[in-house]
C-alpha cells in the first residue's frame, strides 16, 4: 500500500472502539504519559482539536468540509511527517562523502522487563553504554585509533510489538586522528568483516559498560522492583542475576556499509521518527480483535498477520511510549554540538568538502517524498465539481467542552 493512500483503518479506531474497556482493566498501571497517548490519538484530527473550513473557490460549486487539527503526540502514527522531513533535510546537509555504517545494540531479553519498570535510567544507560563501546573501541589503535562520530534512535519494539529495546546507530566511516589534525579512514575488516570495528569486542565492551551502569544504579538505590523482580531489591539476589547476564553473549549486529548518500537518507527516512506500529499495517478490527501485518525475520521476513484481542493490541502499543521529555535521537563524537568549529566542519575541511560537494543530488523514492512534505502544500482538487480548489475559509474553534474520545466522556488522563 502506498504511504499516501489513507489506511482503512486506524489506531485511533480501536481507541474509540475499545479504549474505555482498556482503561477498566488495565487503568491503574498506567502512566500518565500512556494515558496522554490515548486521549491524543482518540482526538488527532477530530472537532476536538479545533481547524479549518475549507471551501471551494468555484463560485458554481461552493462544496466545503472541516479539516481538523493534528493532535502532534511523537506517538501518533498520522502525525510527524513535517518533523521527520525537516530532520531529514537537516541530516543531508551533514552527511559526509565517506562510506556510512548502520550498528544495532540490543538489550537481552533477561533484562526488558527491568527496563520497562525503569524506562528513563536504563534507556538511558542503553545510550551511554552503546556510546562508549563504540568510542572506545574506534579510540584503540589496533582497531581505528580515532575520535568517531555517530547519532543513535532508540526503538523499543519488535514486528509483534512485543518489548524489544534496541539502539539504531548511523556512523560515518572514519573518524578525528586524536589531535583533530587528521581524519583516518575506515579500514574494512578481513574475511568479509561487515563492520570496520570488530563486532564481538564491541559486544562485550557495550555488556561491561551496561553492567557497570546497572551496578552502580542499584547501589545509588534508584532502581524499581516490582512484581515478579521484586526479589532482585536483595543485593545477594541482584549479584547473583547480574553474574548470569555478565556470561551471555549481547547482540550487535552491523550491516554492510550503505551505498551512498541516497541510501543513508533512505535509512534516516525509515527508522528516526517510526513509531511502534503504522496505520498501514492495521487490516482489520473486528470482533473484539485487531488484525496487522508483521514480517518474521527469522523466515525470509515472510509478511504475516497477527490477531490480538484489543485489550491486548493496546497493551503491547503502550509499552512503547516513552516519559515525557525523554530523548530519543542522541548525537555522539563530532557529530555532537559543541562551540567554536563543530567536529562536523572540522571533518569537511579535513576531507577538502567544498560547498559545491555538499549539494548532494536529492536521493530517489521514498527521500523525495519526505522532501515533498516540506513544500507548502498545493491546493487540493475539489472532489464535488473536479474544477475549483479547496481553500481555507475560516477558523473552527476547539469547542467549550471537547467531543469525547469514547462514549462515556470521562477524561482519560484525570
């Protein structure tokens, strides 16, 4: 299905249908940021949010129609194009004309259920930890023996949208000699390496570090147990499960290195601003249940469909949101802001990038169309006489007391 073509169905949908029935059973472990989500989705361009007339300029005809406000909630599936878009034309125009890299560091499965009950602290430290793995690592000089560069998205779901934390990481091949006077190149390892750092040294330092960090977490007594970790609040009981993860291999996976620039931006189109599940990818609600498509990796990424009861399917969204105000695109090395010549600019001049290199063609596909969204849109075809355009008329207020998100009217995030 194309990304322009309006989904049959929607998120918001199995919120309106289902939301208050959800809320019964599941109300009291929410957050108040989980509940924000489904008040703002339930309401994402609906009269609640206020908008526009518009009306057709061929005076014949005069067909008009709201359109309603976007509820812009980072998990809102119909919201973010224009951000990711901005995003994008604002990394083209960093982008560097060296081959570029795409790592993944995942969190074993032993610890997700501890991350769910400690988002902030422990996404936080999956950050730090994948950070410094690669920058100590890039820093050794058997390996590169420079200063790297690199931005990382934090995704927190798999195709089912089970809770899988995970950290995207784009990095340019090379990196600052240490004294910033030189940039070294990335060297491909031997025997088909797909990475220029080696992949099982950085697994264990990103383990070392992520541990150290849980470590010292606990010992500051600002970690939470509840359920079936309470155990864990006991330091014999907590040592003894840090000792089991510390004998496991951690995943890092890296792919080739990507083809270009058009391919880079193809990624950042893809992964920065996704959220745990699209519309496109709902197929149906019916039945007390939401049926999606989902592509299973470990057989060919065969596409296939699952079905969840509701309650379910809105559970398994929610894991998904993060607290409020956290970050979760992070700029590490030179591509991080720093004063005086950013490590950016110190890199061009190092590669002799002149200003005419950094016009770099507009990449083909799905680019172009992020490209598109930052245009001002052009006036949409009447769809009653297909000869005059819809334009905006006049303002419609957000109403004194807003249209409920379910039936029954109760605000969700009291």
């Amino acid at each position: 299905m194309s990304a322009t073509t309006r989904p049959p169905h929607e998120i918001a949908e199995v919120i309106r249908l289902h939301g208050r029935e959800f809320l019964r059973v599941w109300g009291a472990q929410l957050s108040g940021a989980q509940k924000r989500v489904l008040t703002a989705l339930a309401r994402c361009r609906t009269a609640a949010l206020g908008g526009h007339l518009e009306r057709c300029d061929n005076p014949a005809c005069g067909h008009q129609r709201p359109a309603y406000n976007s509820c812009r909630n980072r998990h809102c599936p119909k919201c973010g194009g224009q951000a990711q878009a901005r995003w994008v034309q604002a990394r083209l125009d960093r982008l560097l004309p060296v081959p570029y890299f795409h790592v993944v560091f995942t969190l074993p499965q032993g610890l997700r259920e501890l991350a769910l009950q400690n988002q902030r602290l422990l996404y936080g430290l999956l950050f730090r930890a994948a950070a410094g793995a690669l920058r100590s690592v890039a820093a050794n000089s058997k390996h590169l023996g420079a200063r790297i560069g690199f931005f990382a998205v934090l995704h927190t779901w798999g195709q089912t949208l089970t809770h899988h934390p995970h950290l995207h990481c784009v990095i340019p091949g090379g990196g600052l000699s240490p004294d910033g006077n030189r940039w070294i190149p990335a060297r491909r390892l031997r025997k088909g390496g797909r990475f220029f750092l080696p992949v099982p040294v950085l697994g264990a330092r990103f383990r070392r570090l992520f541990l150290e960090g849980l470590v010292e977490l606990f010992r500051e007594g600002r970690l939470e147990f509840h359920g079936a970790l309470q155990d864990l609040g006991r330091p014999a009981d907590f040592r003894r499960w840090v000792r089991g993860l510390a004998v496991r291999d951690w995943v890092v996976y890296a792919q080739a290195p990507m083809a270009g620039p058009a391919q880079v931006v193809e990624y950042l189109g893809r992964y920065t601003h996704r959220v745990a599940l699209s519309n496109h990818r709902l197929l149906a609600i019916d039945g007390g249940a939401v049926s999606f498509s989902w592509k299973d990796y470990r057989h060919g990424a065969r596409v296939k469909t699952l079905r969840l009861e509701a309650g379910e399917f809105l559970r398994r969204f929610l894991l998904h949101v993060l607290p409020r105000g956290f970050v979760r695109i992070r700029y590490f090395g030179f591509l991080a802001n720093r004063a005086g010549e950013s490590g950016i600019e110190r890199a061009r001049r190092l590669l002799e990038v002149t200003p005419a290199d950094r016009l770099l063609p507009v990449p083909p596909a799905r680019p172009e169309a992020l490209t598109r969204r930052l245009a001002p849109a052009a006036p949409e075809l009447c769809p009653v006489c297909r000869r005059g355009h819809m334009l905006r008329a006049e303002l419609l207020p957000i109403p004194a007391r807003s249209p409920p998100p379910v039936p029954d009217g109760r605000d969700w995030t009291s």
